[in-house]
C-alpha cells in the first residue's frame, strides 16, 4: 500500500481544514516540507504541492507571493520550522509576505522515532510574536476532529488576510503518545520486579 499518515494523525485533520479553507482558490499554492506532514501531497489528501528540503516551504511560498501568485500557503511542521523555517519566516515578517503559513506542531520529531522538539510547544508561540508576528494574525489551535471547521475557518480568513499570517495546527502526535505509554509501563514492570 502507498505510504500515509498514521490512523487518527492530527495532520489529517489539519490538511482536511486546509482543503475547505482553499476550496474556492483555484490558483492557490501549497508548499511542503520534509517530514512525516509530507504525507499530505499523496491521497486522500492532495494538499501540498511541492517538497524540496527542511524549511524550503516558506522561502518557496514567500517567492510565488512575491511575483503575485496565490493564494500562498506553507505547510511546516514544529520540529522543521525550529531546524530551518525560521530564518525564511523571519524574512517573510520583514517584508510582511502576503502568505500564510501553517505549522503543524504535534510536539515530536515524530518522522524519525518521536525525539524531543529544540522548543516545547508552549515555547513556539511567544518565538513567533517575538520575530514580529501580528497577533492579530497569529492563531494557535487545538487540532481535533471536532475543531475542522473551527480550523478551516481561521484558515480561509487568514488566506483572504493580504499580509503575513501564521496559523498553528497544535496537537500531540500519537505515535509518541503510544511509545511514552509503553515505556511507562515497562519502566512500571522493572519496578515492580
């Protein structure tokens, strides 16, 4: 079977949202990043566009802004955007990019064994108003099958927003959810013998 997102992944949810937010742009522009969110390009999905290197997706979405294409969006999740996004968004906020970006923060680096993230995410936030997001312009969301609407939303609005905007898709991955459990409980069996 072809690769895909984990069953119950808050990506799926955050890709979900994106399409309705995008629904009635035929001309939007999806960039992508390097991680397990790469998924999203492939079915059921059809979301991102393109995929080129850690961080590439917001220098890439900041570039078609630039000569006027659009809408643009670029999709990064959490670990990829303190690796190698930031410096792209910090430009991005300079020149204040008609673009949205959507950071996917599921709290890992989930693609390569879920190893702790450079920041936790409580942390990710108050980085993105201090490189000069607008808050106005700056949401974070509890990701959630309940909260789709809620997220596609925010996300239409901020698209339609002609200027920077940041959204953060936030909710924990479950496969690191899962292997935390499992260790808890081996680390409870050790004990216990």
């Amino acid at each position: 079977r072809p690769p895909q997102l984990c069953r119950g992944c808050p990506h799926a949810d955050a890709f979900q949202a994106l399409r309705m937010a995008l629904a009635d742009h035929d001309q939007a522009i999806v960039t992508g990043d390097i991680g397990c969110y790469t998924l999203g390009a492939l079915a059921p999905h059809n979301t991102l566009e393109s995929c080129v290197c850690m961080g590439a997706s917001i220098g890439m979405a900041k570039g078609a802004a630039d000569v006027g294409a659009g809408p643009t969006v670029a999709v990064i999740g959490d670990s990829t955007f303190l690796h190698s996004g930031l410096t792209p968004l910090v430009d991005a906020t300079a020149h204040d990019a008609n673009l949205t970006v959507l950071i996917l923060d599921n709290g890992t680096v989930a693609m390569t064994g879920q190893q702790p993230t450079a920041l936790p995410p409580s942390r990710l936030e108050p980085l993105l108003r201090g490189i000069g997001i607008h808050s106005d312009h700056l949401h974070v969301v509890q990701t959630h099958p309940k909260r789709i609407n809620e997220l596609a939303d925010i996300l239409r609005r901020e698209v339609e927003h002609p200027g920077l905007s940041v959204v953060v898709a936030a909710r924990e991955c479950l496969e690191a959810i899962r292997k935390e459990k499992a260790a808890r409980r081996r680390s409870e069996q050790r004990s216990e013998s």
